[in-house]
C-alpha cells in the first residue's frame, strides 16, 4: 500500500495559509503609536467615566442655581363670604406675580457649591484615570498579540521538527531499526507539539479579538502588527525617594479621593447650615376681583424665615453624611498606602527587567545562537541531524528576550499612569 509523506511543508503551508487570513482580516501592519491613538475616541470606558463627568458638572450647576431668582405665577379661581351674611357668596378670584431670590442664607448655599466643584474635580481625575487605565490595556493586548505571534511560530516549528522525526521513525520502523514502542513514543511528542501549535493558533486569534475589542473595534480583527522599538525602555529611573512626593501630588487617583473628601466635608458643613435663617426678597404684582384695604395690586419685601425645629430631619443627615467623610477620609489613607506599594513593586520590577531579566535573555540568546552555529556545522558535515531543535530554541529565546521588554515597556507606562505625569518631566525639574 502507498504511504503518503506529507513532511513538514504540509504545516508551513497550513501556517502561511494562516498567516494569510489574519493579515487580509486587518490590512496593513498596525503599530503601537496608531494603536495608542485610540485612547481618546470613544469607548465604553471612557464613556461611563465622561457621564461622570458630565453628571457633577451638572450637579454643580445645580447647586449654584439655588440662589438664582424665582418667578411663579398664580392663578386663583374662588369664592368667599364674608360675616354677618355668611350666605351670599361672590367671587374672590385673584392672579399674582411672584419673584423671589435668596440674599444670604449662612453658608448653606455657598457649601453646596463648593462640594459640587471638588466632585466635579474628583469626576475629572478619574476621567484621567480612566485614559490612562485605556492606554495601558492597549499596550497590554498589543503586547499579548505580538507574543501570540511569537509563540506560534515557535511551536509551529517545533511541531515540524517533530514531525519530520515521526516520519523518519515510519520509514525506521518499516525497516525493523526500531520497535514499536519507540514509534508509539515519537508519534506521542508529535502528537502533543501539535495540540499546543493549535492552541497557539488559536491564542493568536482571541488574542486579536481582545485587542479589537479594546481599540472599540469589535469583530474586526488587525491584521500583522509592527513589533514597537521600545527605546524608551533604556531610560535610567530617577531615585526611588525623589519620586514619593511627586506620586503623592499627582496621582490621578489620591487627586480624585482628596475631592471627594473635600466634597464631603462641605456638603456636611452645608447640612449643618440648614439650621439658620434664610433671608429672601420678595417682589409682587397682582390683580383681585374683589378689593380689600390689605390687598395691593404691587408690593415688596424682605422675608427672614428661621426653622425653630425640624425634628431628627437635620440631625440624621449630618450624621450620615459625617460617616461618609470619616469613610472618604479612611479610604484616601488605605489609597495612599496601596498607591505607594504598588509603586514601589512596580518600581522594583523596572529594575529586576533592565538588568538581571535582560542579561537573563541576552545569555540564552547567545547560548542559542551558539548552539545553533554549532548545529548547522555539524549538520553540514552530516554528523548530527538538529539543527531543526536548535532554530526552535533561537525562537524561543527571541520570544523569551521580547517578553522582557514589552514587561518592561508596560511598567514604564504603570509608573507613569502612577504619577499622572511622564518620568522625563521629573527628570528635568531634577536639572
């Protein structure tokens, strides 16, 4: 019976066909810098942090209109009697024209502004918070795909290789140079190569998928993308201490729970205002079916009015809302302690990645390629037949390399998120 040998060339064209769907899917490469151009436009993320947004400056606007001039009109349609012919009613129709606007009322008004403005602030950082958290998860599913990429080409390599081995052990057992077992034994590596190419093929199109979904492109999948320099990766980090203080100031974060906190205090000092007078001024004109000596057709006033007593209604709110500062202030103390941790985990990783992860990488590249110029000379001299596992291994420790800097690239970016500023910025005031 013919025995078909399909060698490898039969998956190197099943992965340039692959190769080929993937880039008709998204045209031509993509690059970091246009992916990170999509931070600002539209995006559910943004979206919900910018109706935050929008809601306190409306929330403010509020606020400041509490003092703003009133005016109603009245319409009343009646009847009255008057003593001691308490029988014969007559029309007492009457329409009025009433502004009122409040002249001062202790505070209360004024506080209500105030912590509408610091929510407003607040809205504001976490909006900035909110395009940085965009920028990193851009950078992180750019990255994935590159490393997909990456991976497939190596597992698809070494699925070759294996295969090739495999068919060679066919052709070995046919001629009784090896045993049963010893086939079963190549056929089960072959076998389990290439389960994981295939589950590295499909890591390559969830890992499009995901980054589709982040640049708020669902479904329509890039094509090749550009593998970024990273130069930037080479910067020299400023001192850990030198740092604290900026990250204090200027995380967006820390920013938006200081106004909170700000917000509250003033709401509670608002509260606590409703117990003074309210002084209004109060403009009529009106018109009446029936004339009396205390009406007039125009008048006005000065109004002071003082709740003498309220009940547990004011006394309940200031409580509640003195809570919610103790809780906005014990949350900005516990953020203040995470932010910092986290820096300086992030902090410490820049370190670790820039020396001990590169020089890591670098050796077994240079092991690899060494190995692989050694492989290839013997494989000339038909002494050695590996030079197959040898590229394999000079992939995998590109990718291995690359991981390093995109890890790398992507703690910068955190550091900086951190500080809501660019690290050059502190370098430079540093000058």
């Amino acid at each position: 019976m013919m025995r078909f040998c399909f060698g490898p060339w039969l998956y190197l064209a099943i992965g340039l066909t692959i190769a080929a769907t993937v880039q008709a899917e998204g045209g031509k490469p993509l690059t970091l810098e246009a992916a990170l151009a999509t931070v600002e436009a539209a995006h559910p993320d943004l979206q919900i942090a910018m109706a935050d947004r929008d809601a306190a400056i409306a929330e403010r606007d509020i606020a400041a209109s509490r003092t703003d001039v009133s005016l109603n009109f009245e319409g009343i349609l009646r009847n009255g009697a008057q003593k001691p012919n308490m029988d014969n009613y007559i029309p007492d129709n009457s329409v009025r024209l009433i502004a009122r606007k409040t002249l001062y009322d202790f505070g209360r008004s004024s506080a209500a502004e105030e912590a509408a403005t610091y929510e407003l602030n607040a809205r504001e950082s976490e909006l900035i918070t909110a395009r940085e958290r965009r920028r990193l998860d851009v950078m992180a599913r750019f990255f994935d795909v590159l490393l997909a990429d990456m991976q497939y080409t190596a597992d698809n390599e070494m699925m070759s290789i294996l295969y090739v081995g495999f068919d060679h052990g066919r052709d070995n057992f046919a001629a009784g140079k090896i045993s049963a077992v010893e086939l079963a034994a190549l056929e089960s590596r072959f076998q389990d190569a290439m389960l994981k190419r295939n589950a590295s093929q499909q890591r390559q199109r969830i890992s499009r998928a995901l980054l589709a979904n982040t640049l708020n492109r669902p479904g329509d999948l890039p094509g090749d993308l550009e593998d970024p320099k990273l130069e930037s990766n080479n910067r020299k980090l400023p001192d850990y201490e030198t740092l604290i203080p900026d990250l204090l100031a200027n995380n967006p974060h820390i920013k938006s729970q200081q106004e909170l906190l700000a917000a509250s205090q003033k709401r509670l000092e608002s509260l606590r205002a409703d117990k003074r007078p309210t002084l209004d001024a109060e403009l009529q004109a009106g018109d009446y079916s029936r004339s009396a000596l205390t009406r007039d057709n125009a008048s006005a006033g000065l109004i002071l009015s003082w709740p003498l007593w309220q009940g547990n209604r004011s006394d309940s709110r200031v409580a509640k809302e003195y809570a919610l500062s103790s809780k906005a202030q014990a949350t900005l103390d516990k953020l203040k302690m995470d932010t910092t941790e986290s820096f300086l985990e992030t902090y410490l990783q820049i370190q670790q990645l820039q020396s001990a992860g590169r020089s890591s990488a670098m050796k077994k590249i240079e092991h690899n390629d060494l190995m692989l110029e050694r492989s290839r000379g013997l494989y000339e001299m038909e002494l050695r037949s590996d030079m197959g596992t040898a590229m394999a291994d000079t992939v995998e420790s590109t990718l291995r390399s690359r991981r390093n800097e995109y890890q790398l690239a992507l703690a910068f970016a955190r550091i900086e998120a951190m500080m809501g500023k660019p690290l050059e910025a502190k370098m430079i005031s540093k000058k």
